[in-house]
C-alpha cells in the first residue's frame, strides 16, 4: 500500500510537470491586434458602486486628476438607488450615475449589463470602456498609459494591480495573490503572445467588442475569468500593461477573505467546467491561438496535482508508519516534518514574489519581512477555504467593508 501510494505520489509530480510546460511551452502567434483604432480614442470608465460612499471619491478624483484628461460626464457611477450617498458625491465631481432598474442579478456582471444597454439605449459609444471598483485609486498616468495599448490594437489590455491597504498581514497577503497571477501567468504569457488571466478590475474591453455584444454577457460569480476564457476561445488579443498603475483595496480581516476567496473558487471551478470542452473542441480546429487555449484550459491544474502529489506522498509515510508499528510519536514526528517541509516550500515561494515585484509593491520593508513569514500560511489556508466551498451550496457576492487609507 505505501508503494501504491508513492506511485500516485511520483505520477501527480509528473503530470504537475507535464501541465506546467504545456501552459508555457512557446507557441509563436498566439494573439492578432485589431486594426480598426483612432487617433484620438473616446474612452469611458464604468463603475459598478453599491453603497461605495466611503471610497469613491478617492477613485473620482484620481480620475479627475490624470495626466491623459477624459470628460467626467463620460465617468458612469452605477448605483442601486437615488438615495445613496454615493450619487451626491459623484454630482460634485460631474460624474454621471446610472441607477440601476433590475436588481434580480446581485452581481457585478449584471450591473455592467445595465450599464452598458443604457449606453447603447442612449447612442453613447465609445472606443474603449474602463472597469473600475469603487475603492480602486488610478495612478495619474494609468489612462495615458492604456491608451498607448489601445493604439496598439489590443481588444483587452489590464493595468498593473497594486496595493492601497498593504498596512496590514491579511490585507498584504490577499495582494499577493494577485501578484502571483501576475508574475506567474501574465508576465510570461504576454513574451510568448499568449493571453492573459484578466482580474477584476483596472481593465478595458475594447468598443468594437462591446457594440457587437450590445451588452456586457459575463454574469458568473467571477466575471472577470469568464473573460478572460471568452476571450481566448473567441481570439481577443490582450495585454498586461505594467506601466499603466491602480491601486485596489483587498480583505482586512481573515474571515472577509474567506468570503472573497469561496466565491473565486466556486466561480473559477464553475467556469472552468464549462469552458474545458470549447476549450477542447477549438484545439482540435488546429487554431493559430492553440498556445493560449492550453495555458487557459490547464490554468490551475499543475498546482493541484503538485499538492495532490505532496498528499501521496504523505500517506506514503503513514502507510509505512503503521506496518513497522511506530507509536504516536512517529506520527506527529511525520506530519511535523511535512508541515515544516511545505511551510519553508511556500516561504520560497513568497520570496520569489516579492523580489521580483520587489521594486513595485506599495508596502513597507517592514511589512515584506511579515508577509513572508506570514503568506505560506494564508496559502495553506485555502486548503480550508476549498473544503467550505465543497460543502456549501449557495455561495454569493457579499459586500466587504471598507477601510479609510491614503496611498499617498
């Protein structure tokens, strides 16, 4: 039985290894660039902002203040009611608020959706259209730099995600995941062409796109792997821009990170199962995107296969242990081996991270230090995120309260 196990173990490792190289083997002519620009591109920011009269003006006057200028009456606030506080403070600055007429769809696809049909009910069009959460807070040369990827023929491009609470361990560590997205799918995927995991916000979608949708058709829990699949099974070119800078606020506490964390994992498992056979089917057409195809379809399948491989492995150990008939003591002294193992493991790992965006992150040296004894057991932590997600059936979007930070 302990061999039955170390075979499993030593064929998870492979097939980790086997998935890994599949996803950033290099494959030339991944992505083609629209031709259809103009010189001097309209562009419009939506924002999705339910009860955001804490964070929005931040994010209004970040807009105000950029280095490339876009009217604020083409800044669209969209809201649930008249009465929220938020729509007085989006009137001081000149925004325009759409409030929304169908609240059915608690999510922020559907407010996209709304937002956009109203657009399109009112002949307004633009040539891209930024999406923005509420507490986000753009550098004043994100726009001038998205709009040189716009130029470029990109019909997705994503700004670079940073962070504008990194003050506290979970708040740093919930960043991190971005940035691990980043420097692990995004980096290497826009050298080889490929298209990128789009995350959330700091994005636009380009007009062409959003005019033969007539609407915004991504309403899943996490919207924005919804995209980033469409994207690459229907052949939209996307960008990473590094250059173009937001800062968006993560969880504070551990238990909203949960929240945050069970809704992307039962949104990207759902997702995924959806997309694995148009994924497959497209392959087979021998595309001239076949890489990207790849790198989407087995997205997070070396991950899991490695920690499957490591809990072979485990059991293993175990087995062996009870054939030679070890007492207690050999047991704990097998599970200490193994969590000190995987902690200094994921502490490598962290480390990598943050010394290669050593130079970007918005936290203090201080707070580096932290994080890196910290994050290897955030990362641990989704083990039990993941078990939540299995046994709990109606996992929605829930709101997360906000805190007062100044990224300046």
């Amino acid at each position: 039985m302990s061999l039955f196990f170390l075979i499993l173990s030593l064929i998870s490792f492979f097939l980790s290894i086997l998935f890994f190289f599949f996803m950033h083997g290099k494959r030339k002519k991944n992505q083609y660039v629209l031709e259809d620009t103009v010189s001097k591109p309209k562009f419009t920011i939506l924002i999705p902002a339910r009860d955001e009269s804490q964070v929005i003006s931040t994010l209004l006057e970040s807009i105000k203040t950029q280095t490339r200028k876009i009217p604020m009456k083409d800044v669209y606030v969209i809201v649930e009611k008249d009465s929220d506080p938020t729509v007085l403070i989006c009137e001081k600055y000149g925004a325009s608020v759409i409030i929304r007429k169908h609240l059915d769809g608690q999510s922020k696809g559907y407010a996209l959706k709304e937002a956009i049909e109203f657009l399109k009910e009112h002949q307004f069009f633009y040539d891209a259209y930024f999406i923005f959460d509420a507490d986000n807070v753009m550098d004043k040369n994100y726009l001038k730099e998205m709009e040189t990827d716009y130029k470029k023929g990109y019909g997705i491009s994503m700004g670079y995600r940073n962070f504008k609470n990194g003050q506290s361990l979970v708040s740093t560590s919930a960043g991190l995941t971005y940035t691990m997205i980043n420097t692990l799918i995004n980096r290497p995927g826009i050298k080889d062409k490929k298209n990128i995991m789009v995350m959330g916000t700091g994005f636009y979608i380009h007009g062409k796109y959003i005019k033969e949708w007539g609407t915004f058709p991504f309403h899943s829990l996490t919207e924005d792997v919804e995209i980033s699949y469409y994207a690459t099974l229907h052949g939209i070119s996307t960008n990473y821009n590094e250059k173009a800078q937001f800062y968006d606020e993560q969880p504070e506490k551990f238990h909203q990170s949960v929240l945050q964390r069970k809704r992307w994992i039962r949104g990207y498992f759902s997702n995924l199962f959806s997309y694995i056979p148009k994924f497959r089917k497209k392959i087979l057409e021998h595309p001239w995107n076949v890489g990207s195809l790849y790198s989407m379809m087995y997205g997070i399948f070396p991950v899991l296969f490695f920690v499957l491989g490591l809990l072979m492995a485990l059991c293993s150990c175990v087995v062996s242990l009870i054939q030679k008939h070890v007492g207690v003591m050999g047991y704990v002294l097998v599970f200490g081996m193994f969590l000190i193992t995987l902690y200094f493991s994921l502490l490598f790992f962290t480390f990598l991270l943050i010394y290669l965006d050593r130079e970007k992150l918005n936290i203090s040296r201080s707070m580096k230090f932290w994080a890196l004894l910290y994050h290897p057991f955030f990362l641990m932590s989704y083990v039990y995120v993941f078990i939540l997600t299995l046994f709990q059936k109606d996992i929605k979007w829930e709101r997360i309260d906000h805190s007062i930070t100044d990224i300046s």
